[in-house]
C-alpha cells in the first residue's frame, strides 16, 4: 500500500517506489514458497531408515519420519512439572522414557503398559 506522501514526490520516485514494491512483494511470494516447499519436504520425510516416525492414525500407511533418537516431548498436565520423554536409546536399541517427576508403569495387557507420573 502506497504511502499517501508518495504523491508529493517526483513522477520518477513514484515510478521508483512503485517498481521496488513489486519486487519486494515478488520476493515475499518466492520466501513463502520456499517456505511451503521446505513445510513439504520436511513432512514427506521418508520414514524407512529413520527409529523415530510420528503415525497420525495409527494405520502405518502415512508415518513421518521425525529422525534418529528424536526425543519427544508429552505433556501430561498443566506445565513442565507433568511432562514424559521418550526417545529411542542410541546405543541400546531401547526405548528410553523419563519423566519431569517419579514415573508410574501400569500394565494394561502383555503388549501395553500405561506410564503417569506419581502424584506426591
């Protein structure tokens, strides 16, 4: 949008400021694309060859892959005092959970446990 004093300049300054407002706003389109295209790439990241992928359904037909040993974050609660990390241990090949406080393990059935944080 034009300044509203632009109209007090020379004609050649209006034609200035007009053709280095297209260019700025050509450059924003390009940065925003790079930008959806980097948003693409990053969310199409192939999860084969990667221990940690995010599975949004549950299906296993549209997992993400967020990475090696990615540790991520769940919070429980109000804030920080009710958080749990898991991520897969580097050197063990297991899966590494700690929590903001003592954790809880509560076996659901023999292939699901349920983890809380103890209430003090």
């Amino acid at each position: 949008m034009p300044d509203p004093r632009e109209k007090n300049l020379p004609k050649w300054a209006q034609s200035e400021m007009a053709r280095l407002r297209r260019i700025a706003e050509q450059c924003e389109a390009r940065i925003a694309e790079a930008d959806a295209r980097a948003e693409r790439a990053r969310l199409d990241t192939n999860p084969k060859g990667v221990n940690t992928a995010l599975d949004p359904y549950g299906i296993r037909d549209d997992l993400v892959g967020l990475g090696d040993n990615v540790r991520i974050r769940f919070t429980l609660g109000d804030g920080w005092r009710d958080e749990i990390t898991a991520r897969v241990h580097p050197v063990g090949g297991y899966l590494e959970i700690s929590g903001s406080r003592a954790l809880v393990l509560h076996p659901q059935v023999s292939n699901v446990i349920n983890v809380h944080i103890r209430d003090n």
